[in-house]
C-alpha cells in the first residue's frame, strides 16, 4: 500500500508504522495510508529555528512577496493532478475551485500585499511620535518577524486553502512553517506541498509537512513560535491549555467551528429578488463541499409570519441539487470526507431532533448520481425547523458538520439579534435586506458577536463573495465559540508573526534605524539636485532647502481665476469678521504648487519620470499676502516598482519596460518666522540607472 510521505528537514520520509488508511470519499477504495510514528519532532522545530527561519528573515518583504507570486505561477500549472486527488475527498469541480485555485489564490494577493511594506526585512508601524520640547527625542514602531515557527494544524475540509492561506501570509512576514492537515484527506496536502519543495522557490527549511499525528511536537514549542489551529472547539481548547504552550506564552490562533446564521429582513417578501437571493444562498451554503465548511450557515432566522414561505421554498430550492460522484457534470453535491464523518454528523443530527422536526431530507437514505450510495459517504441534505429557539440550547449549542440547517422565526429585529447571539460567537453571519436602516441595526446589534456580517441585497448580490468566502484582505475569525482569533486580514495577518518594538531616540538615530526620514533628524546637503539622481544613488535624507518666495495678493487671485476656487477667504474684499481669517488667505493648494515650483529641477530631463502623487497633505498656518516661504525638501523612504508582467507591446511603450522604483519625499513648507504653514509626503516614479 502506498503511504504518504512527511517532508522533515528537507527530506521525504514515511513514518515507522502502518498508519491510518485513506480511503476514497466516493467509492470507498483505499488511497494510502499516513503515519508520523518514529520522526523527531523537535528536531523538525530546531530545524525551523536554525535554518528555515534565518532564510526567510534575511529576504525583505518585497523578495518574499515575489517568491509567493512565482510559487502561485508554478502551482497554476499542476492544477489538472490537484483536481483529480480532490474528486476523491468528495468535492465538486466546483468545491476544489474554491480549495484549490482560491488558496492559490491567496498567494497572489499576499504578494501583491508586498506594495504595503518597504523593501526591508523589517517594517515601521505607524507614525512617529515627537516626545521633547525641542524635538531632539522621539519614538516609533518596529515589526520584525519573529524567531520561532508558525505551526498549522488544519481541519480536512479544505486542505489545500487551510494550508496556502496560512502559509502565505507568515511566509510574507519572514516566518517558515510546519504544516500538520488532518490525516483524513492529507493526500490532496501531500501532493501539493511536493509540487512546492519540487520548485526550489522557497528557500531551505521555510517548509515542513507531516501527514499524520502531532506527535510531541507541542513539546518543544517556544514564545517565539506561532501556533494555529483550525477545526472542532473541543479539540482546540485541548491544545490551547499544552503546558507548553501555557508556559511559554505561545500565540495560540483558534478557528474553531460555529454555530454561523442568516438573518431575512422583515422588508423582504417572496416576490422580492432578496427572496431570491435569500433561498440560494442558503442552499449554497448547505451543499457548497457538502456542508462541511466552518463558516456554512447553521442557523436560518425568519420573519414568524414567513416562515411558511420560506421552508417551502427551501425545499423546493433543495430538491433540485443533484447528489453523487463529484466527477459527474450533472452533479451539484459531492458525499462527505468519509464514513466516520457521515456517522458523527448524523450523530449530532439525532440530538438536535430531540427539540427540532427534520422538514427536509432523510438520514437513512439519499439518491445518488454516479456512485454507490452504500460505498460513499453521502448524505442528504437537512433542513430542520425550531418553533421555539429562544427555548431551545440545541440548536445554538450543536454542530452537525454537514449539509444541516435549522429554520427558526423571530418577532421583530431585536429579537434576531438576541439569537444570532446565542451561538456564542461565530465566524461570519449574514443579513439579507433592502433596508440599510435594518441592516445598520443589525450590524450594531451583533456585531459584537461575529468576526464578519455580510449585507446582502440585488445592489450586491450579482458581484458578492458569498456568506461563507473568506477573503485574503479581510480578518478571518470570529469571538466566543469560533475562537477568539484572527487569520488573514492583510497587513493585520502579516503582523501576527511579527513582533512590535517600540523604539526611542533621536530623529537621526530612528531614521538611520528604520531607513524612513523622520522630521528633525539630520539632512545630507549635496551640489546635487536629488531630482539629478537615479534611484539607486539616491539616500535617505538628501534633502533641499529651497530660496524663498513672497505671496503677494495679485498671486492668490490669479490662482483662484485659474482654479476657479472663489472661496470667500480668497477673495481681497470679504469682511473677515467673525471668521478664523485676519484677511485674504492663500489657497492650500496654491501653497503646494509654490512648494513644487520651488524644489523641482525642471529644465533638462531627469531621471524623475512622473509625479505619482499626494500623502498626509495638512496645511497648518494660514498663509497671507507678505508671507515669505520656502521648502526643505527630504528623500524619506524608497520603494521598488517591480515591471508588469505582460505580453502586451502596448504597455511597454508606456514605459512599463523601464526598471524603477517610488520616492517618497517630504515636503516642508516653512514661512519666515520658521513655523510650518504645510507637509505633505509627494511620491515620485524614479529610473534606475542600471
């Protein structure tokens, strides 16, 4: 029999025993079998530590990031070998899409999310603070990645996405990774992660896979590692309270499974397209990867005087998904991950039966399309119905991990928010209205209690992700029972696997630290014009002080006859009385275009090809007629501008051939009494000289 490998220390090996057998989710006929037995755990961690971790802490964020893009290029091109290994879990075409390509996924959006950090192994957080009167003392952030390893433990439903959504965002942050999925469908995990190692993209150690028991590993976990767990609530809490990881002070991030609701406005009725709307996603939700998601809706709550129409048009809804062999077109609905899983789910359906009717669907048989129902693990879609939720523990307390819902009804507003609470915390929920008013109540009412509320009507339904679609740039979590934690969440995720510092000294002493020019430090002076410098011969702090020029009033009222800003306060003859104004006033922005008119370089070409734009413009002192001003003006942070990626001619007569980076420069604006009157952060596109 084959037996699934662990990739430990840079080598495949097997485990010592025969292991768990793997079987197909649809025929039943044995895959594998995966086994850890016999492998050092704790040399997996200390090799993680000593080499995984020093090699991606020395890459900068924007190298990182580009690693992630290439490895989300190579796996696009193995996705016909990861569909096939998918069918066998018991996922549609249209389920591994979402596992397969939508992990892959993840990595492209987390290399695109390199833009939102320097080009640095470390990252600034924030804005520094001034803490002396004569601004010789100050203090900022730092992030720097962590020592440790992130450790994934990951549910079976989804094991190429619980893996690459993970990995992709500690990846970016400069940590390696050790990658335990559940044994259950570890083969689809298996075979992607050989598709990884086999590229050489990621540097040595950043990546560990065992398929199979935990074994000790939480034995030798330090503060500086980062454990995630998705899956049961029960067994997370388990792991959450390992003397290790309670002694040690270990981030410990919880995905655990809720009791996750939709709520239908009492503004829709049946011949509304929320109706519409409302029936499919709920049918979605219940057969999308056969129920088995942690963010599929469990808990369905109605308007009492529509409850009728509703769980009839559910059924009716329901009745039309075709069940069976994934690899049939005609199928909508694929079996569970295995027979266990069917036998636990069925389980749990028995006890919710105990306060709720089953109105849709049978728990002994179900017809199936291409399979043998008896050999797969199929199960019928349930819609249940609960009278009386405010008396029922059940229902917001029970999870059955499948195509399983429950229809309650609520009298008014209030009292859907009092129940979509009473599932202690979910992942996500959802509320379909036309009512902003409604749908504000609602967000404010429970938001408390769900890491995500999606509103959902016609404006938004068409483009919408869906109830139950995590995104890369949104948090993933939810407080109470679904955990407490936070996955993904762009720049928020990255941060997780960071540690922040808090730094104080001089202006200098921070700048030259963090590579970003801080107000007050020192400048460097040159004959050189920085707009006469490529981007590589540009340094952080070269800096110009321009010659000074006076705002006259002929100045502020052509400005306002060009712009067409006829603002009271720019006009000569306005009675200023009773306003902040002591006379006319310049306009803001003709303060900025003095500035530009004053540092640019602008008679002979330059290696500055365009002005990219304006950040934290602030004009701060009033600017009147005889008011003198000048600019320092401050290389302060450098940023590459990778090529695009085409193969259109078009763009690269653009100029997106060009080798470039970002500048960004502050902008002082100083009037003779050296008080500031503006600052800005203009960006500019520089060449390389190479």
């Amino acid at each position: 029999m084959n037996k699934l490998e662990n990739f430990v220390k840079g080598s495949w090996v097997t485990g010592d025993d025969e292991g768990q057998i793997l079987y197909n989710a649809v025929t039943a006929e044995t895959i594998a079998s995966a086994t850890t037995q016999g492998l050092d755990f704790k040399a997996m961690i200390d090799y993680a530590h000593t080499v995984g971790n020093p090699n991606l802490r020395k890459l900068t964020f924007h190298e990182r990031g580009r690693m992630l893009r290439a490895l989300a290029m190579h796996l696009r091109n193995h996705l016909e070998k990861f569909y096939t290994l998918s069918y066998k879990t018991g996922a549609t075409k249209a389920d591994s899409w979402v596992d397969i390509e939508g992990g892959i996924g993840n990595l492209f959006s987390y290399a695109s999310l390199r833009r939102k950090f320097p080009d640095e192994t470390f990252a600034v957080d924030g804005d520094g603070i001034n803490l002396s009167k004569h601004n010789t003392f100050m203090g900022h952030h730092m992030l720097v990645p962590k020592e440790g390893v992130a450790i994934h433990i990951n549910a079976f439903n989804f094991p190429v996405w619980g893996m690459l959504e993970k990995c992709a965002v500690n990846w970016l942050a400069g940590m390696p990774a050790i990658v335990k999925p559940a044994t259950i469908t570890s083969y689809l995990t298996e075979a992607v992660v050989k598709e990884i190692i086999a590229s050489n993209i990621l540097p040595q150690g950043a990546l560990q896979l065992l398929c199979g028991n935990v074994g000790d590993l939480l034995d030798h976990v330090t503060a500086q590692d980062v454990i995630t767990f998705t899956g049961s609530k029960s067994t997370a809490l388990k792991l959450k309270k390992h003397e290790s990881i309670l002694n040690e002070s270990v981030p410990f991030n919880m995905e655990a499974d809720s009791l996750n609701c939709i709520v239908l406005g009492d503004d829709v009725n049946p011949n509304d397209a929320e109706w519409d709307i409302f029936i499919k996603e709920i049918r979605k939700e219940m057969t999308a990867k056969a129920g088995q998601k942690c963010t599929a809706i469990r808990r369905i709550f109605v308007p009492e005087n529509k409850m009728e129409d509703a769980w009839k048009s559910l059924k009716q809804s329901l009745s039309q998904t075709v069940i069976g062999n994934p690899l049939n077109d005609k199928v909508r609905m694929g079996s569970l991950a295995g027979q266990s899983q069917r036998n636990e789910v069925k389980q749990q359906v028995q006890k919710l039966l105990a306060s709720s009717q089953l109105i849709y669907g049978s728990l002994d048989s179900v017809e199936v399309t291409g399979a043998d129902a008896s050999k797969g693990a199929f199960l019928s879609p349930l819609l249940l119905m609960n009278s009386t939720p405010f008396a029922s523990n059940a229902v917001h307390e029970i999870e059955a991990f499948g195509p399983v819902s429950t229809i309650m009804p609520y009298k008014n507003l209030d009292e859907a928010i009092a129940l979509s609470k009473m599932g202690k915390g979910s992942l996500c929920s959802s509320i379909v209205t036309a009512n902003d008013t409604i749908a504000k109540q609602y967000v404010l009412g429970a938001g408390t209690h769900h890491g995500r509320i999606l509103i959902l009507n016609k404006d938004c339904a068409k483009e919408s992700t869906g109830h139950g679609s995590p995104l890369p740039m949104l948090v993933h979590g939810g407080p109470g029972r679904a955990g407490g934690g936070e996955e993904m969440g762009g720049m928020r995720g990255v941060k997780h696997y960071m540690q922040r510092v808090a730094i104080q000294g001089s202006p200098t002493s921070i700048t030259n630290i963090t590579n970003v020019y801080q107000q007050h430090a020192k400048s460097i002076q040159s004959s050189v014009h920085p707009f006469k410098k490529y981007f590589e011969e540009l340094s952080i702090g070269d800096q110009v002080i321009t010659e000074k020029r006076i705002i006259t009033s002929e100045d502020i009222n052509r400005f306002a006859d060009l712009s067409g800003d006829h603002f009271y306060a720019h006009i000569q003859t306005t009675n200023f009385a009773g306003t902040m104004f002591e006379q006319q006033v310049a306009h803001g922005y003709f303060i900025m275009s003095i500035a530009a008119g004053l540092f640019v370089d602008s008679y002979e070409k330059n290696p500055v090809l365009l002005n990219y734009g304006i950040d934290e413009l602030r004009f701060t002192k009033p600017a009147y007629p005889g008011t003198e001003i000048y600019i320092k003006f401050t290389c302060k942070e450098k940023l590459p501008n990778d090529k695009r990626i085409t193969n259109n001619a078009e763009d690269f007569k653009r100029g997106d051939d060009i080798e470039k980076g970002i500048v960004k420069w502050l902008v002082e604006m100083i009037d003779e009494t050296e008080e500031q009157v503006g600052i800005a952060t203009i960006l500019t596109m520089v060449a390389k000289k190479n």
